[in-house]
C-alpha cells in the first residue's frame, strides 16, 4: 500500500512539472501577445510605423514557446515616402506600462532619435525607479545622437545594468565623446564599448586613455575614427606602461623567488636528511594511510559555487580594435608619428598577458613599424604569454606581412563603415 501510494504522489508531482511547463509557456505567450497590442496601439498614437522586426520577433517567440530577450526596433531599408517613420517612442510607453521585465538586450537600428527620446530611454535604463529593468546590453547604431544626448546617456548608464554598450555611427564627435565619458565616471560594469564611426579626432585618444585607467572597460572599438598616431599614442601609453610594469615586477619577484629556494637548498641539513630515512616503515605507513583518508574526505565534500567575480578596475584591455583611424605618415610630424606610436605599441603587444586581439587594418603604418610589430609578437612567443589574435594592412613588404599572419591567429572584422555596410 506503501509503495502504491508512493507511486501515486510521484505520477501527481510529474503532471505538476508538465503541467507548470505549460503553463510558463502559455503566459509567455500571453505576455507577448498582450505586449505587441499595446505597442501596435502606441504607434497609431504617435503617428509612427510598427517596426517589423518587432512584430517578427513577438510572432517568432510564441510559436516556438519562448520569452523574448531580445528587443529589436529598426527601420525598415526601403520606405515609401507616403509611410510614417518608425519611432522610440511608442516602444519605451509599452515597455514601461507593461512592465516588461524580461527583455536583456534592447537594440535600436538606424532609428532616428531626439534629446526628449533619449531621456525617457535613460529613465528606463536607470535602476532609480520603482521598476528596474534588467538590460544588460544596449545598442544605438546610426541614431543621430547629439552632445547633449550622448551625455545624458553616460549619465544613466552609471546607474543600469548595463554591461555592453554600442554607439556606432553616430557622429557626436569629441565634445560628445567628453560628455559620454564624464557621465561615465566611476562606472564599475560596463566592460564592451564600441563608438565606430563616430568622428573622434586625436583628441579623443587622450580622453579614452585616461578613461580606460579608471573603468572596468575590456574590449574597445575604435574603429573608422580619425585618431592619427598622436590620438592612437595618448590611448595607449597608460595600458602599455602599465603592462610593462606589471611584466618586470613578475620576473624580479620570480627571480627572487629562485634565490630564497636556492638559498634553502644548500642549508639544508644532512643529518636531518638521514633520520628521514631512518625513520620506521610502520611511521611512513601510517602518514600514508591518513593521506588517503583525507583525499577521501575531500571527495565527499560538495565543490564550491564558483561565484562571479566582479570586473576589475585598471588599465588593462582584452580586445583593441584601431581599424581605419588614419595611423600614418601623413601628419604633420612626418615618419615619426607612426613609429612612437609602434614602438608604445611592441610595448602592449610583448607585456600585456590579457589582450587576445589587435585590429590595426586599414592603417599604413609602413615595412618599419610592420618588422618592429613581427619582432614583438616573436617575443611574446618566447615569453610564453597568450595567442594573439592581428589584423595589419597589406601596404608592407609581403614577406613581413605573411609573417606577421604566421606569428599570429587569423581576426576577422566585424567592424565596417556605412558605404561597406549599404552594399552588403
């Protein structure tokens, strides 16, 4: 009887999982339908055109019973002129009055915005509120953001939840990338930003430097800017110097490490070493036997949770993407400009045991600077750090070239400028 009723509590419990599937299904559903009504219901209202790719992703994620994360507004390629544009607004009012909590990563393509649009975007991105919503990831490519927005969006990006961040296209220029990064000033979680394509001069070079030294920042595209060698120099010296000399300080505190066992080893005493082996077998047994009762024990004990570590602050990058940023001889200071740039950039390449990729295509850096870039990743061979993953120019000698490519692994750009971008 035991066993039956045991039996019929498991088959209930079953049918509860089964029927608590359907029922986290049959809500998402309902979420999402009930979602694009109102957000079909604030395009009327404003005068704006539904974005297909919203209404595609809504129907995609009912049929195959699933949440959507992802949150894509973008305007269609070809428009007629009688079609209202598609706008931000009506799809910040759906997701503030439907308190959608669900969405990670909120992507806006080639969608037009103003100042007014941009600060009911950082209200929402801002944990300040009574409803916080989780977005981790926020992508605003080819927008027309002025100074004045792309600083008010540093300044609510400090208080999100965002860990990635994707400006490109926007050409807020200099003073813009100023205002981004003083709203950004003490963020501790944002560790990708991409500002492609944004107009930033060799001023920008200095700003984005000290920025890196003082957030938690790990990958950065640059890509299709005009920073020049003197921009590209000032972004770099701070992370190569600091590389530099966390490298030194490893090899002398290992060399001191060398002369201490070197120093223990010949104070040993042999007399010691006899009575070791002097010592009975019934002693070593016993040492042996509770080696092994404490191996078990440690096989019986459950692995710890690997907690996520919070990411550190300091000048370090993992992924330096300089594509395109006119790092040549044709500034004004001639030859020189691009090997002071090479030479702090050997620096970054031969020290630094975090970074995993280069991107310096597109930049005529010359057969010198290309030799000098050979020399340093053979370096790091030697010194055993981490592959590295580069992309130079082919405007150099062709064997320098092939073996930059044969030191290193093959990257590909994602990276492109608009007129690329069109013809794909």
């Amino acid at each position: 009887m035991k066993k039956e009723l045991m039996s019929g509590k498991k088959k209930k419990e079953n049918k509860g999982g089964k029927n608590g599937k359907k029922r986290s299904t049959v809500e998402a559903g309902t979420i999402l339908r009930r979602f694009l009504k109102t957000y079909e219901k604030h395009c009327v209202q404003t005068q704006s055109s539904a974005s297909i790719t919203i209404t595609k992703n809504v129907q995609y994620c009912c049929e195959h019973e699933k949440i959507m994360t992802k949150i894509l507004l973008a305007s269609p390629e070809a428009a007629t002129a009688n079609t209202p544009p598609v706008y931000l607004k009506p799809l910040l009012m759906t997701i503030r009055d439907e308190r959608y909590m669900f969405g990670k990563e909120l992507c806006i393509w080639n969608v037009s915005v103003s100042n007014q649009d941009i600060a009911d975007l950082s209200l929402v991105l801002e944990l300040c509120g009574r409803t916080r919503y989780p977005f981790t990831h926020l992508e605003l490519l080819d927008c027309g953001i002025d100074v004045w927005s792309a600083e008010r969006l540093g300044k609510a990006m400090c208080f999100s939840a965002l860990q990635e961040v994707n400006l490109d296209y926007n050409e807020f220029s200099d003073e813009g990338l100023k205002g981004l990064l003083s709203g950004l000033s003490g963020n501790c979680q944002i560790v990708s930003l991409s500002i492609c394509y944004c107009n930033l001069g060799p001023a920008s070079g200095y700003l984005l430097g000290l920025f890196i030294t003082q957030s938690t920042v790990r990958d950065l595209y640059v890509n299709g800017n005009q920073l020049q060698c003197d921009g590209a120099l000032d972004l770099i010296r701070m992370i190569a110097e600091h590389a530099e000399n966390v490298s030194l300080q490893k090899r002398a505190s290992s060399n001191d490490e060398d002369d201490i066992n070197l120093t223990h080893h010949h104070l040993e005493d042999p007399v010691s070493e006899m009575s070791f082996v002097d010592k009975k077998p019934e002693r070593i047994q016993t040492a042996s036997s509770k080696s092994s009762f404490t191996k078990k024990k440690r096989k019986h004990k459950g692995k710890k949770k690997s907690t996520k570590k919070p990411p550190e602050v300091g000048p370090w990058l993992v992924k330096l993407h300089l594509a395109d940023n006119e790092i040549d001889a044709k500034g004004e200071e001639g030859l020189r400009s691009p090997l002071q740039f090479i030479q702090m950039l050997c620096l970054l390449i031969k020290f630094s045991a975090e970074l995993t990729e280069l991107d310096m295509d597109d930049n005529n850096v010359g057969d010198l600077c290309g030799r000098l870039i050979l020399e340093a990743l053979k370096e790091r061979k030697e010194a055993k750090l981490p592959d590295l993953k580069v992309k130079v120019t082919a405007q150099m000698n062709a064997d320098t070239f092939s073996d930059i490519l044969k030191q290193s692994q093959k990257l590909k750009s994602t990276k492109k400028s608009k007129k690329k971008k069109k013809k794909n």
